[in-house]
C-alpha cells in the first residue's frame, strides 16, 4: 500500500500546475462574490528527519482564511529568490486572469517583509498590470526624485504612537527605478510601525489591505498540524509534498464553501 502511494506522489504527470484552473473552478463561489480578488505569497518551513521541507504558497484571502492556489516545495532550508516568487504567483495570476467571468475584477497580491522587493512590484505591475503591498523591512534606503536618499529606519526614529505618513512617488532601494507609495503608520495597538510600500492609487488602503496577509498564518497552521496534519507524514520529498499538497488544497476549498453554506442557512 505504502508503495502505491509513494509512486502516486512521485507521478511525474500530477503537479499543482494541473490543478490551478480546477481549483479556481471550484472557489468560482468565492471568488465571484469579491470586488477584488487578494492573493498572499508567503513561505512556511520546518525540519524533519534531518530534511527540511519550505514550502512557498500563493493563497486567495477569503473572509479571514486563505485558500491555497498555487505553491512550489523548495528543497533547502532559507528565503526564496525573485525567481521563486515569479514562478509561484505567474500560474496563479494567469489562471485567474484568463477566466471570463473575473474579467473585470482587480488582483492584488500582498506579500510580507521576505518579499520586500520593488522588483516584485515592478514585475506584477508590467507583466499582469496586477498592483502589490509589500511590508518592508526597516534597512531599506527610500530616495525621491528631489530630495536626498533615507533609510526607514531613520524615518522610524522620528515617529511616536498614532502618527502616519504617506511618502509618495518614492524609489525603493538604491538601484530601482521603480516608483512606488509608502505608508508609515504606527497603531497605537501594536509595539512598532508598519511600513508598507504599494502601487494602489489610493495609498491610504494600502494598511488596511496589508493586514489582510495575516489570514494565511492560518492556512499554514491548518495545513502542518490543526487539521491535515501534513507535519506528521513521513514525506520529506518536495515533489512528493508538492503532490500531497493538492487534494488539501481541494479539501480546503470545499471545508470553506461547506462553511458558507452552513452560514447562509444560518442566516434564512
């Protein structure tokens, strides 16, 4: 029995990218009832046996969960590259795009401080004409086209509780040419401030949105230990985790529309 599965896992002809437009499908629900459709990128690691299993996701945010849609399985332990993040988001982006029926819904794609890159930003906006919020990190150099260059966290110092800026037009990074907004806001409620940096026109959103990434901190724990338990399999192989990894996508994706259903009669 264990070998069937095995080979069924290591089937070179089942991969995520055969399961994208299904799945996109069957959130069809979901989806359709959104004005704008919110993918997260993020990236979920652990250790076992000595192999380390890194998993980079992008997940559609839905009513304070998030539904994976498309991931790779990276086979060694650290931060993914621009590659990465390219190669996860363009089948999902391609697939939501060439549905009829979301033709006129906006994606927007948040990702957190690991992503902190104008050039995923850059490449979104060109490729897909698809916006980003990204978290940055407090290193990074900001520069406009008058003034002189400043680093975040110089910005930072001279914040206390309740203040909030918006820089606008703004070059992230030394080398980029690649202009985007940046909000500065420190809620009273939390022990730092947020910075985000976004291409939405009306930047003051851009926090609001940015908060929504949190919903995939759920998925990850739903997916490793709450409900699937994928933490306790003994698989270790990333293509073999790439495949066992699709029929709890599905899973996942009929617990949310099953929970709706119950919601909508709860309300009748």
């Amino acid at each position: 029995g264990m070998q069937r599965v095995r080979r069924l896992l290591s089937d070179e002809r089942i991969s995520p990218s055969k399961a994208v437009i299904p799945l996109i499908n069957l959130m069809r629900p979901l989806l359709e009832s959104r004005s704008e459709i919110i993918l997260a990128i993020d990236r979920t690691d652990w250790a076992k046996r000595g192999k380390y299993i890194n998993i980079l996701s992008v997940a559609f945010v839905y009513s304070g969960r998030a539904i994976p849609l498309f991931w790779i399985v990276l086979d060694r332990k650290g931060n993914s590259s621009l590659e990465h993040w390219k190669q996860v988001l363009a089948p999902a982006i391609e697939g939501l795009q060439q549905m009829e029926w979301l033709s006129d819904k906006p994606i927007h794609v948040l990702a957190d401080r690991e992503f902190s890159s104008p050039k995923l930003a850059e490449w979104l906006k060109n490729t897909y004409n698809v916006d980003a919020t990204l978290r940055m990190k407090s290193s990074i150099y900001l520069k406009h086209e008058e003034g002189p260059e400043v680093k975040i966290s110089t910005l930072l110092g001279n914040m206390v509780k309740g203040d909030c800026y918006i820089l606008h037009d703004h070059f992230i990074t030394r080398d980029s040419k690649f202009k985007m907004d940046v909000m500065l806001e420190w809620d009273e409620k939390y022990k730092e401030a947020m910075v985000v940096a976004t291409t939405i026109l009306e930047s003051q959103r851009a926090n609001k949105l940015y908060k929504l990434r949190f919903c995939i901190e759920p998925m990850h724990k739903d997916l490793k230990s709450n409900a699937f338990e994928i933490q306790k399999t003994r698989v270790t192989d990333p293509k073999r985790m790439e495949t066992l990894l699709i029929p709890m996508a599905f899973a996942y994706v009929l617990c949310v529309l099953e929970g709706e259903k119950k919601n909508v009669q709860a309300t009748l």
